[in-house]
C-alpha cells in the first residue's frame, strides 16, 4: 500500500512507514514464512532472526530484515521477505489494520565471508564450501575436534557451535544455541550465525583503543560423510565515537584479532560510506563535506554535525529543551587475506551527538484592535507535540483549553519545523488587568505549557509570560459641590474599576464605616456617591476667612487586589463661619475650633480662649468645642450706637512658647435696639376639619437582602433562611400615588406563626407607629432619602427586625 514502501539496499530489505498513516497507531510486526504463517516478532526474535526496527527521520518507522533472516526465502541470488503489519489505535491492538508487504531483492555475488553490524544483532555468514579449517587457525585451538567430534557423532544430523573464551571452551547442540537466542541458520550454499549484543559468550576486546563486541567461534556441520569445521567469529564496534569542534569523527580499526586470526597477508578491496544504507559517491562527500581517509591501520570517517545526511531531534536534560544531532552511517570494508580470500564486514552505526540546549523563541503577536493576545512559541522539530496548558493553578489539554478561552494553533513550515501560537482574549478570566498608568491598563498573560517528544514521551515545558499595554481605558471621573452643611463627590464608573474600592485616607469607605460616621454612600451600578458632613473626621479645613472656612473632603479608589492608588478626587468648598459659631440671644457663645492642614501635630485638647483657663468641653482629633458666656474667658466688648461686639480667640500655643501657632478669632454683634414692622389682618377662616372617607390604598412589602435596601428578594428566592438575631431589613411603599401632601406611617405591625394574620402566636413588632418596648431587640428605623428608585420619601418606611422564632416553653412552635 502507499502508506508502506520498500527498498532493496544490499543485502537488506528496508521498509519504510509513513508517519502520516501510522502516527499515534500502535504496531505489531509478524514475519511470514513459505508456508503462510505469520511469526510475531518481538525484541528477542528481532535479534535472533534479523530484524530491526527504528525510528527513521521524524517520525517515520523503519523495519530491516536481512538476507538471511530466519523466514526469507534465498533463491539463487534473489531473497524474498514478506512482512505482516498492523496497526490500531488501542494499546491491546484491538481493531488493528493489516497491512501485508512482501519484497524480492536481488543480492550477490556473496563473498565467501561476510559480517554484518546491525544496531541489535551482529551476523556472520560462511560458504559451505569452505575446506575444513586447519587446527592452528585459532590461537591454541588443536582441542577443538577433540572437543566438537564426540558430540557430533552422537548426534550426527545436528550442528552445533564451539565458543572460544578465554577461560574455557564451551561447546552448544543447535537447539541449546537457538534457545539461548542464537540465529543459526544454513542454505544451500551458506552457514549464518546470528548473536545479539545480550550474549553471554560476548568478549569485549580492544583494537587500538577502540572497544569491539567480539565472539570467537567455531561451528560443526555434517556434510554428507565428513564433520567439517568453520570459524564463524564476529566482531563490531562498539565506541570509536568523538565530537571535537562542531565535527564527529568515527575511527575503526581495520584489522580485528577475532576476524583476522590465521591470516597473514591483507589487502584492501574496497572501503565505502554510506548514510541510511545508501553509498555515496566521492563527489556526494564533498559536497557534504564528509571526509574519508584510509590508513594503514584505521578507516576515519569526519562528519560536520548538522550536515546533509542527518537530522536533529528533540531532547531533554534536566527538563530543558535541547536537540541531538542523528546520522545513520554505515560503512562497508572488503579485504582479501589468505585465510578467507574476500571478506565483506558491513558495519551499520547510528550516532547520536550529546545534548545541546536550545533557546526558544517567544514572540508577541497582540492585536490590540482585536482585543487578542497572541504568543507564538517555536521554532520545535516535528518531533514534538503541545500536550497540555496550566494556567491559574489547573493543567488542561489544549481541546479542554478553548473552553477557558485559548485556542492553540500549529504552524508547519516547508523544512517541517512547527511553532505553536496561543491565542486568549482581554478579557478571559485567568488574563490578570492591572491598572498602571492614568490611561493604560496592563494584561498580563501567564501560562506554563508542556511539551511532549515522539516516540520517546519525554516531556518539557516553556513558561511564557506576556505583558501587553493598552490606551483604551474609560476612568472613573468625578463631580462635586456642596450644601449648607455637607460635601458631596460623585464618581461615575469607568471601564476599569469594576474591583475598585473607594478610601478616606487609610479607611476605607464601606457601608458599616459610612453608618458609623453618618456619612451618605450609595452606588447603583454606574455612579458611586459620597456626602459628608462640613464637621467630619475626614474633612480637612484649609484656612480662615472672613468669607468663611475652606474644607476639602478627598477620595482615593484603590485596587481591589493590591491596594494601590489608582484615582484620587476631591472637592473644596468654603462654609459660612457661621457653621464654626453660635452667638445664642442669652449670651452663650459656641465656638467649634478646627484644625489646620498646615499645622503640623496638633493636639485639640490644648486650644484655649484668651483666658487660658477656659477649655474645650468637647474635643475629636480635629476639632475642639468651647461653649461660654460673653462676659467671661476674657471676651473683649465694644459698643457703639446700634450694636454690641463681643471678641475672643481660640489660641494653640506650643509647649515652653507664648507666642501662639493657631489663632481663630471669634465675634459675636448684638443689636442693641431693633425695631420690626409687623403686618396683621384680621379674618374669619373657618375651623379646620378632618372629613373621614373610604377609599383603597395599594402598598408593597418587601423584604431587602442588606440594609441599603437596593436588592430586594424576588418571589422565587422564598422561603428565605435566615440564622436567628440575623438583621431582615423591611420597606413598606404606597404605590401608585404621587400626590407629595400624602405621607405613609405604619401604626401596627406583628408576626405570625403562619400564613394567616390572624393565627396565634403573634409577637408585635410595632405598636402605634413605636417599637415594642418589651422586645429585648428593639425595632430600628431606617431613614429614608431621595433617589433614582424613591421619588417621594414620604411614601415609604424602612425598619430593621431582628429574626426570631416562636417557642413555648423550651419547644419549638412550627406551622
């Protein structure tokens, strides 16, 4: 099928998957022989038998069989394998796709030795013809026929395998060898022996520095009458493997003592290099720059990490992103000796540079017209994948991720690299808005995402943290004046205030602090407003005048989360003096004394009048009351034709000064003589009179959820639990009457056990328009104002109860 193709390479068949078709598939393998039968390959058989399987360029899957693996069918020059693969989603292959390939690949002619250095075996296949071996053909090996010849004649139709150690000889029946996970094989022609790097009779031995899996080997076989004797040693390279200066440099020594032993004479036939199985020319080397050189001892091979041929993955090292740079070289030397004749040692290498970090980029992408936040994260290989977002504490799937507003895209390139971009709105609930400048509102974007690596599941994960400022900010402004007797702000809401709290000075304005200073606070959802008396804790008086006093009352609104500033209001107006003086017609005289802001650490308990003795009868941190007669506290008097002037001082002196910080001066006039013209006419108006009438009047009763009675309780949310002495705050309005010379009062109001008003028990709450003097939690009233909501004060009463039960005894009454 497309999805499978293959490739003859020698004496290898190569069959490529494509990652496109098989990617996130589980896969089995089965071998399938002459007769039709699929053999299941796992990694033991793999080593056995002839097989590999890797992981090819970026996620494709690659399977080799040998020319002589265990189910090939060899005829003449021509192998053919055939390869049962499926493929299913579920890990117990449960609904897996078959795909069956089978390939004939022409291969030859065969040297009369040939090694061959797979990734997970190492093979060695001999002509049958070859002559029995003489018995010094291995360094102190006369013993072996004494060793292999009994046990051949006892069992004369098996061959069997002698293994040279340095310690002992150990000599295994075929069936002990295959068992012990040797391939041994024979064809017409040839005899195979096949041993996995897990051997236990693997020696590792050195060849000028380099170390070699080696196994020194002997193996019998019956050949009509005669038991003939074949060296069947393997050997390959283990190391060998440098990185110096950007360059990998892979040295093999030429000539093996395993593979050279009871030859005496060398020659090179042919030395050749190759990446993924495919030879390359000398002008294909150059133009890779790989170098090859082939001295008398040793074949170097140089390869420019990052050159043509190879490919970098992705890797991890202390759970950072990195790549490691993979070439799949082989290298195929021939050479003639005067033992073998040709011998053909084809070694397969796959080399993997070490781990080198890799810096990625973050880049911002924010369109600010679309209110979008966009961070692209790359560039990655096509090796890995975006597996998962944690943001505010919780970890999503990037599917799961849309339904908290990320969307993540995949962004492929023609060199098949990728980036991941991720795309969240302004206002999505983990973005944190944070109010920095007059107009500019910061979104910050913090989300961690993790990675995961293909095949090897590794995973990894980039912090990216995005800040983006934007001039699109609406701010909270504000209005202000003032009465007689109180200063007023009105803050309209901006776009940005939403969890901004309003502050006088360090205190923060909240509906119990408003009630504690008798200050108005209310805020419908658009406009917060704030009033607060002239003679307010919060108000700061600026200086004296004839005109009268400057006060200042300042708001500060405050972040929700960090307490910063934000805003800040204020409103100053000037009062009459009259607010700071009373000059009674008894000739008492009130004098309020008030702080200046200049003066720094006033302490009001110290102002006095002009006679020192006279203290203030009341005293707040601001403020200081005096109240006397005219004639006393060295008032001064002055008279003249029409009036009466009385003088005095509020004085603050320093302690050890006499010349004093704080001087408010006070003047009272008295008319002496005044004359005023009344007009009086007499008329006959007849008597007041109340005419009793009947009509109907429509009232409401509603029960509010706190004590701004701006959210009443709908009809669904009852019954309302409430826990006991919990305030219920209740408003009782005549409806559908504007008529402002009506005013509602509430003359009788009590509770009930049920229902009906009429059931017994009953508690009263109000008896004649006054609480209930024998209730322990005495009824409050609430006064009420003018608003958006109540056009008409006087058509509505507020009062507050306290939540109870009725019981008898120590038992609970019920309905």
């Amino acid at each position: 099928t497309g999805s499978v193709s293959s490739e003859c390479l020698g004496n290898f068949l190569r069959l490529t998957l494509s990652a496109e078709y098989f990617e996130d598939k589980y896969l089995s393998f089965s071998a399938v022989d002459q007769f039709g039968i699929a053999w299941e390959i796992d990694e033991a058989m793999a080593s056995q038998c002839g097989y590999t399987v890797t992981y090819s360029y970026w996620g494709n899957t690659e399977f080799r069989a040998s020319a002589l693996s265990c189910h090939s069918w060899l005829e003449k020059d021509v192998f053919t394998v055939t390869i049962q693969i499926k493929a299913s989603h579920a890990h117990d292959m449960k609904n897996a796709s078959t795909h069956l390939k089978s390939a004939s690949c022409h291969y030859g002619p065969w040297s009369p030795r040939e090694l061959v250095c797979e990734n997970n075996y190492m093979e060695v296949s001999v002509r049958r013809e070859v002559p029995q071996i003489v018995q010094d053909f291995i360094q102190d090996e006369p013993e072996d026929w004494a060793l292999a010849f009994p046990e051949a004649k006892a069992e004369s139709s098996v061959w069997q395998i002698v293994f040279h150690q340095p310690e002992e000889k150990k000599a295994l029946l075929v069936t002990d060898a295959w068992h012990a996970g040797y391939g041994l094989n024979t064809t017409d022609t040839r005899i195979l022996l096949r041993i996995p790097y897990s051997a236990a009779q693997i020696q590792l031995v050195k060849a000028q520095g380099i170390t070699f899996s080696a196994v020194r080997s002997s193996t019998f076989y019956k050949q009509r009458w005669m038991i003939l004797m074949v060296d069947t040693a393997v050997a390959c390279p283990v190391d060998g493997v440098d990185y110096i200066n950007k360059t990998i440099i892979w040295t093999i020594p030429k000539y093996i003592q395993p593979l050279s032993a009871g030859a005496t004479s060398f020659k090179d036939v042919l030395v050749e290099v190759g990446v993924d199985l495919h030879r390359l020319s000398a002008k294909e080397m150059i133009s890779r720059k790989y170098s090859l050189s082939n001295d008398l001892d040793t074949i170097t091979i140089k390869i420019p990490i990052g050159a043509e041929g190879g490919y970098y993955k992705t890797s991890v090292s202390n759970r950072q992103h990195g790549t490691k740079y993979n070439i799949n070289l082989f290298l195929e030397h021939q050479w003639e000796d005067n033992k073998w004749g040709l011998t053909k040692h084809t070694i397969i290498k796959e080399i993997e540079t070490p781990f080198e970090q890799v810096e990625l980029t973050i880049t911002n992408n924010t369109n600010l017209s679309a209110r979008l936040m966009n961070v692209t994260v790359g560039t990655f290989l096509p090796d890995v994948e975006l597996m998962s977002l944690t943001f505010e504490g919780a970890t999503v799937t990037a599917l799961e991720a849309t339904q908290h507003g990320y969307l993540t895209h995949e962004n492929r390139y023609a060199n098949r690299s990728k980036t991941y971009a991720i795309e969240v709105p302004f206002d999505a609930a983990s973005i944190k808005k944070e109010y920095t400048r007059e107009d500019v509102v910061t979104y910050t974007l913090n989300v961690t995402l993790e990675f995961i690596i293909h095949p090897t599941s590794e995973t990894f994960i980039i912090p990216v943290v995005t800040v983006s400022a934007v001039k699109d900010t609406v701010l909270p402004s504000a209005r202000g004046f003032c009465d007689e007797k109180n200063l007023y702000l009105i803050v309209p809401h901006g776009s940005v205030d939403q969890n901004w709290l309003p502050f006088l000075s360090d205190q923060r304005l909240t509906p119990e602090a408003a009630q504690k200073y008798s200050y108005s606070l209310s805020d419908n959802g658009t406009h917060l407003a704030i009033g607060v008396p002239f003679l307010s804790p919060h108000v700061d008086y600026e200086d004296f005048h004839p005109s009268g006093v400057m006060a200042s009352f300042h708001l500060t609104l405050k972040d929700g989360i960090t307490l910063a500033n934000r805003r800040n209001f204020s409103i100053s107006c000037r009062f009459s003096p009259s607010e700071l003086m009373q000059c009674l017609p008894n000739g008492t005289v009130v004098i309020t004394a008030v702080t200046l802001v200049g003066i720094e650490d006033m302490d009001t308990s110290l102002l006095t009048l002009r006679d020192r003795r006279c203290k203030p009868i009341l005293v707040t941190e601001k403020t200081a009351t005096f109240m006397f007669n005219a004639n006393t506290c060295g008032t001064s008097r002055k008279f003249n034709s029409t009036t009466m002037t009385y003088e005095n001082d509020v004085l603050y002196f320093r302690p050890g000064n006499d010349t004093p910080v704080y001087q408010l001066k006070c003047v009272c006039w008295y008319t002496i003589k005044q004359t005023v013209d009344v007009q009086y006419e007499s008329k006959n108006n007849p008597a007041p009179s109340i005419m009793p009438g009947f009509g109907s009047l429509a009232l409401s009763l509603k029960l509010f959820k706190e004590k701004s009675f701006s959210d009443s309780y709908t009809e669904s949310e009852y019954p309302v639990v409430k826990y006991l002495k919990e305030a219920l705050y209740f408003e009782v309005e005549l409806l559908q009457s504007e008529d402002a010379r009506l005013e509602l009062n509430l003359q009788d109001c009590w509770a009930t056990n049920s229902q009906s008003s009429d059931s017994h028990p009953q508690w009263p709450i109000l008896i004649n328009g006054c609480e209930n003097s024998e209730d322990s939690h005495r009824t409050i009233f609430h006064q009420v104002n003018y608003s958006l909501r109540v056009k008409f004060p006087q058509h509505v009463k507020r009062f507050e109860v306290k939540m109870f039960t009725f019981v008898q005894g120590t038992t609970l009454l019920q309905e």
